[in-house]
C-alpha cells in the first residue's frame, strides 16, 4: 500500500479542482454555442429582409393597365405598353376582358429586382391561367417602373425556357424577323444574340432574300445573306418556338 504524503494530496486535490472548473466551463460554452444559427456567431450581422414591396411599386402601372382593359385607350393617359392589350380587348366585355390578360411579377434578369409582366391568357381554367405572348414587361429603375419591351400581334414576343426572349415579327410578305433577346442584367435593355430577317432582294424584283446577324439592325450591307430555302429559314423560327415557356398568370379580375 502506498501512503502519499499531506503536500501530495493537497496538490492532488487542488488538481482535482481546476480540472472540474475547466470542464464545467467548457460545458457552458458549448451549451450557449448551440443556441446559436449554424455558421453564424454573435458579431456576425443577421441577413436583412427584403425592404421593397415589389408589388407596390408597380401598383400604379397595374392599375394603369387594368383601366386600358377595361374601358380601352384614354388619350389624356399614358398608353405606352399597352398597343398588344387594346387589340385583345377592344371587342370584348369587361369581365371577359379582365380575364383574357393577365400579369406577374418575377425576376427575369437576376438581378434580384422581378420584372413586372404583362401578358394574354391562353389558358383560364379554374386553377391556373397561364400565357405565353408577352403584352409589355416593365422593370425598376429607382423604384419606378420603366418600360422595356412591348409587343402586339405584328410584333410578338414571348419567354423561352432558357430565359431568352424571343421575338417574331412582320411588316408584309416580304418583310419578316425573329430572333432571340436576353434582358440586359438591370432589366431595362433587350441585348441581341440572333437575328434573321428577310428583305427584297433588290427594289421591283418581287424576290426575297434570307439574312442572319448578331445585332438586330434591318441592315443587308451589314448581315450574312443565307443561301438556304425559305422552308429551312422558317424551320430556325420553328425551333425557336418549341422552347417557348408559359407563366402562371394573375388575371386582371382578381386584381383590387
């Protein structure tokens, strides 16, 4: 048996002692840890909610608009963007009106600001109302809306599932365009990636010829003249509208 002496044990205790005040310490501070957000510690700032009230700052434009489907163009108004909603509505009656256009509001740029779209319902059934023909799309520029597009049955626009515009338009048989557009990054610009049109060949000769370029410039000094029939240049804006998206759709009528 091995006796220790008073001082050993004295240390030996005294040892005891901190080793138990270490580890009730170590126990508090994991213990307070876990209250704590994952990955965030207290001198960390809390993320912020978001400080616009999207859909308020486009009141004034919905409001706008709902009045242009309801009782048509006012001239003492501000009609831009609403070309594409007249020629819907014009015959219709107010509660069909309101339900043949619709809206939404959702972020086609990214740049964290949603774009505020207008545009026709195909569908309207009970649950889902849905559309594709883009009418006008607005976006915030200083928390007011701006204008970026706005189309009409002549000049058609419409969502592609890769978040691209595309666009369709005619001025005559021997006038026709389509291409694809990509929002510029605030949302206020469309930015080219391709265009085709078409154009007489020369002045008087009846004949059209087919052209391709990467700006959106009605310009046959500057565009690639494609030497393909017309067959295989519509099929390009064939393709184009396969990967055409549809939107949910709020329709005017259950706007207040």
């Amino acid at each position: 048996m091995i006796i220790l002496k008073p001082k050993i044990i004295k240390l030996v205790n005294n040892m005891k002692k901190i080793y138990f005040t270490i580890t009730a310490l170590l126990v508090t501070l994991c213990l307070a840890g876990c209250s704590l957000p994952v990955n965030i510690t207290p001198d960390q700032p809390q993320p912020d909610e978001p400080s616009a009230d999207y859909a308020a700052l486009y009141d004034g434009t919905l409001r706008r608009v709902r009045e242009v489907v309801i009782d048509g163009f006012d001239t003492t108004q501000n009609t831009d963007g609403c070309t594409g909603i007249q020629e819907i509505t014009t015959s219709l009656e107010p509660d069909e009106a309101l339900n043949s256009i619709g809206y939404s509001i959702q972020d086609l740029s990214g740049d964290g600001v949603p774009e505020l779209i207008i545009a026709s319902i195909e569908d309207n059934g009970d649950l889902i109302r849905y559309g594709s023909q883009l009418l006008s799309v607005y976006t915030l520029a200083g928390d007011v809306p701006v204008l970026t597009l706005e189309g009409w049955a002549r000049n058609r626009y419409s969502l592609l599932e890769n978040g691209d515009i595309f666009h369709s338009g005619s001025g005559g048989a021997m006038y026709t365009a389509f291409g694809t557009y990509r929002l510029s990054h605030d949302g206020t610009a469309l930015d080219c990636r391709e265009f085709y049109f078409t154009d007489e060949t020369f002045e008087g000769s009846g004949e059209v010829s087919l052209y391709y370029s990467t700006t959106d410039e009605w310009n046959t000094d500057t565009a690639e003249e494609l030497h393909i029939t017309s067959d295989e240049f519509f099929a390009i804006r064939d393709d184009m509208e396969l990967n055409v998206q549809y939107i949910d759709l709020i329709p005017f009528s259950e706007f207040r």
